[in-house]
C-alpha cells in the first residue's frame, strides 16, 4: 500500500501522491479529487462527475440501447 501525504493550509488541503499512483490514475496538477471519510478513515478518489454532466447531451432521439433482460426464477435477478 503506497501513502498518501496531506497537508492544510488554511481552507486548502495539498495532497502529495506518488508518482506510479497518479501516473495509474491519469492525474494532472490541476486535477479534481473527491475527499471524504468513510467509518474515521479519509478517502480520497478522483472527482466523479455529476448525472448532470454523464447525461449532458442525451436524449431520446439518439440514446440506442440494446439489452436483453432474463427473469431467470432460479436467480431472481436481471441481467443486461
């Protein structure tokens, strides 16, 4: 498990990752990550967009999704 360094300045919180992590999630200097914690312990991930902007530009006329649903008794679940 690699660490993760945090420091406050002010209302600011500057995090130091290492290089193979932020290499493996694409990060730039600039880049947006959701801080939260979960049971006492801090997790930071990287920002999630909203439904909003997932959905931006969709609509009923060009959304073509395909699936096939199977009630299967046995599994009592749907799949795509």
């Amino acid at each position: 498990m690699k660490r993760v360094k945090l420091k406050k300045l002010s209302n600011f919180l500057i995090v130091r990752i290492p290089d193979e992590i932020a290499q493996e999630l694409n990060l730039k200097e600039d880049s947006e990550l959701d801080v939260f914690v979960l049971d006492g312990s801090g997790i930071i991930m990287q920002k999630h967009k909203s439904i909003e902007e997932i959905c931006r530009g969709i609509n009923s006329t060009n959304l073509n999704i395909a699936a096939q649903w199977s009630n299967s008794d046995n599994t009592q679940s749907k799949e795509w």
